[in-house]
C-alpha cells in the first residue's frame, strides 16, 4: 500500500490523499486549494501526481470546499468511479459545488472583461454548472456504521466526525496480499459539547491514521462562552449605532450562529436587531440541515419535536436577491450581516466589507479559522490597510475573534480524540490539513502521550506500507 500527500500538506486547504493498493487508487478528498490567487489558479487546473482517468474511486469527509470543490475539476478530466460519502455530504455537496461554480463563472466573467480591454488571452472557468451536474451522477450515499465493500479487498465504513451536517471520520479496512491494514482518515473533526450536531465519534482501532491538525497548537474557548460573548458584541453595535458584519462559511457556521442569535433574542439576554443572512448558498444549505435529523444531537431533535424552528426567528430576513443585498448598504440602523466566504476571498461578504469596514461604529466579527494569504487572515491580524477588489481600503471597524464558535476541534480536542486509540496497535500517524507551526506542536504532544510514529509530510510525499 501506498499513501501520497498532495493537498492539505503543511496548509489547510486542497484536501487530496492518494491510496495505492490492490491494483487501485483512490482519492481520499479533492478539495480546492485557496490562497495566493495565482498559485490557486494554476493548482487548481491540473492533476500533477495522477491521471484523473487512472482514479477508481474516491472518498470523500464532507461538503466544505477545501474538501469537495475540485471534484468537477476531477470529473471534467476523466474520472468516472464512485464518490463514497454521507447522504448528507451529497446533498450539501449537490448545493456547494453549483455555488462554486457559479462563483467561477462569474469570477472569470469579471477577469475577462479587464483582458478583452487590454487584448489579452481570456481565461475559462475551472468547471461550469454542467460540469456540477456530471459529477453529481457519481455519488453514491452511505449511512454512518454501515460497512460497504467498495473494491475486492477494500471496505470502508464511516462514523460522525461532528465538524459539519454529514461529515465523516471514515475506517478503512484493506486486505492486500494476504496482508490486513486499517487505515482511518478524520477529515476535519468537530468540537464536544457544540449545539446542532453530535459530538465526534472514535472509529475502531486502526494502524494508521491521516489526521487534521488545524488547530493543533491552539485552545479555543469554551462553547459555553459563545452567545454570552455574543450577546456583548451586539449590545455594544447598539450602543455605537454601528453594523456586525459577520463573515462566515455558509454550511455549519451561519446554522450555529443562526441557532445562537435565536436563543440570546428568545432569552432577552441583548436587544432585538434585525438579522440578515446574505448567502443563496446558506439559505439553500439550511434547507438541507432541515431534512437531515439525523445528524442532530439530542437537545436539538428535542427541540425539532416540539415544532420549533432554530433555523428561522422572528426579525431573521435570508436574502437571496442581489438587489436585496444591495439595499443592505443603505440600512442605517444596527443590524447584523452573515454573509460568505468565511475567509472573505469571494461572494458578497467582499461587498458588505468594502461599504462598512472604514467606519468605526461598525464591527467585523470574525468566527471561523482563514488561512494564511487571504483577505480573512489580513483582518484578524488587523492589518491596518487591506485590499477589497484591488483597492485599498483602510480597517477601521472594530474587529472581534471568537474562536469559541470554530466547528474545528482545538489542540486538547484532538489528542483526546488520538488518545482514544490504542497505542500499542497505532504504527504512524500522519498529520495533515495544518499549517506548519500548528503540526509542529501538535506531534511534540502525540509524541509526549506515547505514540510510536508522528509523520508531518510534505506536498507529494509517498509512503509505502
């Protein structure tokens, strides 16, 4: 067996693992890279270590796009095996990937229109509406502890890995040569003790392990910290008579945050404002967590029984029109805005930015993790200048982090969940999806908690078992 680490490797972004054995290959994930607009640009288009076609199948931990976005990329090259993921992963990934690329399109449709005027070469979208529709034919659903037989010699089951609706830890089990190995893959793992989903749950014993490390040097605050802190930030909005702009990735986040607003407004623990959520996306996406219970924590489903809607309040407005979310600049009065991408590199959040980060009655309330290099990372370092559609604008708005709303687990969260494992049975655990300091960290403490073998890899690395 082989094991290639192509994205995700010393970053956070462009989840992709390639698994040789038994005369297969397969992908774990085969997420978008993000980051540097050119270097995205290029990796993005190509497959450098595979042939897509040469792909018998792939798997797939959840909807987010670092995780699912070039999978029509995939398809449009050549792939033509089965997707394996959660039914909710489908249906979230069926709403993302149509996001996405719409975003695409519209993305070049403005790039092309400066290279016509300057007579340059225009560019194509990575992959279309279309190329969406194609992919979408290769999913296939599988319920969490259910045991499937994906190829002679390779079965895989999932359980909830409580990042996002659907998300999954996913156990492999691959008899090669008469040879039995257990490889596990976390994807991105949740928090304990969230509200809306279950808490992760541990695969069976594995001997090795590919796991996230995002946070692998940080702790985040208790989520029990959450709405009062909140519940601060809007009191204080009222006070300066100003806006919360709140930019957030519209699966998982805008839910927990919609969840939260509703019960600070319901508690009275701080004033009734109006809440806009600005996402076609996130409108779509909450659709979905509708249909998908089972993915609910107990509290939540309780709450679903007595007929009650956490996704939807009084004075909550989601907006779905452009000319709707146009007339947002005009609002005077404190309000809040939940809008995407969490990382503030496309969609509208770009728009709510340019017109409220200069004035500082305004606050930007940043909830989730923005990777190195984008104009989400630049706000949370509070740079004092940045850049929105090329032009500078200075950062004046208030600017608040609440980590305590990540849905990743912290560097505690994930040596609890490792530690869970047998260690004498654990041969290596390689980690991904993290930037360099955070892994760095995170093996010193799996080391100090006795496991044999921390791998850090870089991009492209191959390890033979």
């Amino acid at each position: 067996m082989k094991i290639q680490f192509i994205g995700a490797a010393k970053t956070v972004t462009g989840s992709m693992h390639l698994i040789e054995c038994n005369d297969k290959k397969f992908l774990l994930d085969c997420g978008l890279y993000q980051g540097k607009r050119k270097e995205a640009f290029e990796l993005n288009r190509s497959f450098e270590h595979f042939d897509p076609s040469e792909i018998d199948f792939l798997i797939l931990s959840h909807a987010h796009i670092d995780h699912s976005g070039n999978i029509p990329t995939l398809v449009k090259h050549g792939f033509e095996g089965n997707i394996y993921c959660t039914f909710a992963t489908r249906d979230l990934a069926s709403v993302m990937l149509r996001d996405s690329a719409h975003i695409q399109e519209k993305d070049v449709e403005w790039v092309n229109k400066k290279r016509s005027k300057q007579k340059k070469n225009l560019f194509e979208p990575l992959y279309t509406l279309d190329d969406v529709r194609k992919a979408m034919k290769h999913f296939v659903g599988i319920n969490y502890h259910h045991v499937v037989e994906v190829a002679p010699g390779i079965r895989i089951s999932f359980v909830d890995a409580g990042h996002i609706l659907g998300s999954a830890v996913t156990h492999i089990k691959i008899n090669e040569n008469g040879n039995v190995y257990y490889l596990g893959f976390s994807g991105d793992l949740g928090r304990p003790n969230l509200p809306i989903l279950k808490d992760p749950e541990k695969i069976p014993d594995v001997d090795f392990l590919i796991c996230e490390s995002t946070y692998g040097a940080r702790v985040h605050e208790t989520p029990k910290n959450s709405e009062p802190k909140l519940a601060e930030v809007i009191k204080r909005a009222v006070q300066k008579k100003g806006k919360i702009i709140i930019p957030a990735f519209s699966v998982g986040r805008t839910q927990e945050l919609v969840f939260a607003l509703n019960n600070i407004f319901n508690d009275k623990v701080a004033p009734r404002i109006p809440v806009y959520v600005d996402s076609p996306l996130s409108v779509n996406a909450t659709e979905v967590f509708k249909v998908h219970p089972e993915c609910f924590d107990n509290d939540t489903a309780e709450y679903l029984i007595s007929n009650k809607d956490p996704f939807g309040f009084n004075q909550l407005i989601y907006i779905t029109d452009v000319e709707d979310s146009k007339a947002l600049n005009s609002l005077e009065e404190p309000h809040i805005i939940i809008s995407s991408s969490g990382m503030c590199e496309a969609g509208r959040i770009l728009h709510h930015l340019r017109n409220n980060i200069e004035d500082p009655k305004n606050i930007i309330l940043m909830v989730g993790y923005a990777a190195q290099h984008t104009l989400g990372r630049r706000i949370i370092e509070k740079d004092p200048i940045v850049k929105i559609f090329g032009e500078e604008h200075a950062l004046n708005a208030e600017v608040v982090v609440m980590e305590s709303f990540s849905a990743h687990a912290d560097a505690n969260e994930l040596v609890d969940y490792c530690n869970q494992f047998d260690k004498s049975r654990m041969q290596k655990i390689f980690l991904v999806h993290g930037e360099e300091d955070q892994q760095t960290e995170f093996r010193k403490k799996l080391l100090e908690k006795n496991f044999r073998s921390v791998e850090i890899p870089e991009p492209g690395d191959i390890f033979e078992i």
